[in-house]
C-alpha cells in the first residue's frame, strides 16, 4: 500500500454544491477502488492524501493531474505505507457561506478536524499540519492534526 500528498489549486471557487458533487463521486469512486484518504478546501487551495494499492492510485494520480477543475498540481509525497492511517473518506473546507454549511453533510470545518491518526508518522502528519495550515490559514490552526505522543 502507499499515499500520496499533493496540493493544488481550484481553477474558480468551487460553490458549496460543487463541493457536494465532488463529496459524492469521491465516496463513490473511492469505495469502487478501495482508496481512502482526506481532502481540505478552502478559497481554492485543494490539499489530498490518497491511501491504496499503487496500481490503483498511480493512474488515480495521473488522472487527478489532468483534471481541469485545478492546476499548479504539486506531489508532495509517494510513499510504501503498511496501514491505513484514514479509514473512511473526509473532507474538510471553509464554506463560502455560513448558512450553506448546514445543509451539506460530510464536510468539517476546519477546527473540527480530527487530529491526524497515530498511525501516520512524524513527519507525514507534520506536513499534513503544514499544508492544513496553507489551505485553512492560520485560523484553523488551533487544532493540530499532528499525532498524539
């Protein structure tokens, strides 16, 4: 098994409904090819770590780089992992508008992002905080990802 991490950036804002539309075609092409991981949103910075077999995320990645819905796609890391540290499939954004994040289900703020799994290492779960902190800024950043000790 391996994860990936990479960052990019939304072509436009994705409204609350696109956000929707990704949550549902990610769980459901997710669960079709057993990958989990957790992506975060917030004016247009796109942050992902994707877990699986490397036949299935490789061209999963490839895939992802291609799709117009972002650019500036940057791997951040491509590593053997030797268990799941994201079991099932989160996303974590900023709503564009506080009344629309009642309706959606599956989203988190970003301070109600669970710390990262201690299952991740030191310094995977420290560039998750990292790039959490660029997505999110630093209001977000009350609440580390990083593992407990």
């Amino acid at each position: 098994m391996i994860h990936i991490i990479y960052i990019s950036r939304a072509v436009r804002p994705l409204t609350d409904h696109d956000l929707q539309l990704l949550l549902n075609q990610c769980r459901r092409d997710n669960a079709q090819n057993n990958v989990t991981g957790v992506l975060f949103y917030s004016h247009g910075n796109i942050a992902q770590l994707i877990e699986g077999e490397p036949e299935v995320l490789e061209p999963l990645f490839e895939k992802i780089s291609r799709d117009g819905r972002h650019s500036n796609v940057m791997k951040l890391v491509d590593k053997p992992i030797s268990i799941r540290s994201f079991s099932e499939w989160s996303m974590a954004f900023h709503p564009l508008e506080a009344a629309g994040f009642e309706q959606l289900q599956g989203f988190l703020l970003p301070s109600h992002v669970p710390l990262a799994p201690s299952s991740l290492t030191i310094a995977d779960a420290t560039l998750i905080d990292l790039v959490r902190l660029a997505v999110f800024g630093a209001d977000a950043s009350a609440t580390s990802v990083l593992p407990q000790a």
